[in-house]
C-alpha cells in the first residue's frame, strides 16, 4: 500500500512537472505581414538618431524599416519611460548573450550594445531600439526577457 501511495506521488510530481515546462513558453503568432517583412532578403539600413542629441545607432536588417512602417506600433503609442524600462532589460540580455559566443548563436549576437541607463538618448532612438528588439526576438523566435515580443 505504501509502494502504491509513493509511486501515485512520484508520478503526480512528474506530470506536474510536465504541465509546468509546457506553459512556461508560448508560441507567437506571427501574422502574414509579418511574414512577408521577415523574408526580404534587400538589406535595410535604419539610422536611428535624435537631433537633439548625438546618440546614433545603426542597424543593418532586412526587413526592418517594412516592419517598423507597417506593423509596428506608431510613434507615441508608448511613453519614453516604458521604452527606456524596456530597453534596458533587452540590452542587458542582449549583451550576456554577445559575450557567450560559443553558448549563443555569434551570427545573432555579434555585437555588443553599449546602452547606458542614465543617458537620455531621446525618444526616436528608444523607440527605434525597443521595437528592433521585438522585431528581432519575432523574426529569429528568441526571448531577450520575461516578456512576450508582442506587437
């Protein structure tokens, strides 16, 4: 009787353990205008810069400025502090991820960002860097956080 009551334990821990690595990752669903930006093969090359300040980033993409113009959200749509929040925790990941090349795909994680969290780099380069961080973690199926890359 007490062989039975351990095995039934052992065996509901398992399917709870089963259940539990199942949902922890869900699929995104990536729509066909999605699709369509992440097949162009033309490279894109995306400045991003504020005029008002001397912070510039560039980012060499295809696919990236159809999906910034076409499936983004638009300019405004987040508040430069969720942006900056955002960013922080995708560059650190992001920069784990360059500095472990044999661990992380180098083809990916190339370079490193440097991303300084008490800079104001203004809220076109947050907002260019945000959504290239939801494009690539939608396009190459990656997690940079604990959140899902939603559009």
């Amino acid at each position: 009787m007490k062989k039975n009551i351990f095995t039934i334990g052992i065996l509901i821990l398992f399917i709870m353990s089963l259940a539990n690595c199942s949902s922890s990752k869900k699929a995104i669903s990536i729509t066909d205008d999605e699709k369509a930006a992440f097949s162009q093969t033309q490279g894109d090359t995306i400045a991003i810069k504020d005029d008002k300040t001397e912070y510039e980033i560039i980012i060499i993409e295809p696919g990236f400025d159809f999906w910034l113009q076409s499936i983004a959200k638009p300019e405004g749509f987040y508040s430069q502090s969720y942006l900056e929040n955002r960013n922080r925790i995708y560059v650190l990941e992001w920069n784990q991820r360059a500095r472990q090349p044999y661990r992380y795909n180098s083809n990916l994680y190339e370079l490193q960002i440097d991303y300084d969290p008490n800079t104001d780099y203004g809220y076109e380069v947050n907002y260019k860097l945000y959504n290239y961080f939801i494009y690539f973690q939608r396009k190459y199926n990656q997690r940079l956080g604990p959140f899902v890359p939603r559009v």
